[in-house]
C-alpha cells in the first residue's frame, strides 16, 4: 500500500516543469513536516479510534499481535497531557 508521501513518478513526468517543480518542493515539505512532528500522519484505524473516544482515566487496549495497541497507546498518552 502506498504511504502518504508515495508519488506515480510516470504521472509527475507529464506534468509541466513549472507543475513538477511545485508538486516536488510539497513533497519535500510534507517529508520535513513528516519528520518534525510524526503525529501529523497519524491515521487510528477503527478500533483506535473508539479507543482515543473514551474519556476515563484507566483505560485497556487488548489485541493482537501488530493489532496497533502501542502506538494508540503512546498517542492517547500524548493526547491525555
């Protein structure tokens, strides 16, 4: 699956250089905001969401393994502070 920041280098080829140029230097600034700040490309999947919803002080996030309970986890803490 592509990631945010994946480009169709065939597609960016037909764009005019001007357009190319552009499209490119967002990309690059994407990356940089990206890097500084990786919450911005945070996407919860259904089961993390409902989880970040609920406003107790103890919470449990049972699942899997690669189910995605550290990062949501990690994130809640973040988002509780």
């Amino acid at each position: 699956m592509p990631g945010p920041l994946d480009m169709d280098e065939e597609k960016l080829a037909l764009l005019p250089k001007r357009k190319q140029d552009a499209a490119l230097k967002a990309l690059r600034d994407l990356e940089h905001a990206r890097k500084a700040n990786p919450l911005l490309f945070y996407q919860p999947h259904s089961k993390q969401r409902i989880f970040h919803g609920f406003n107790s002080k103890n919470k449990i996030f049972i699942g899997g393994n690669q189910s995605g309970k550290t990062t949501c986890g990690s994130i809640d803490c973040i988002i509780q502070a």
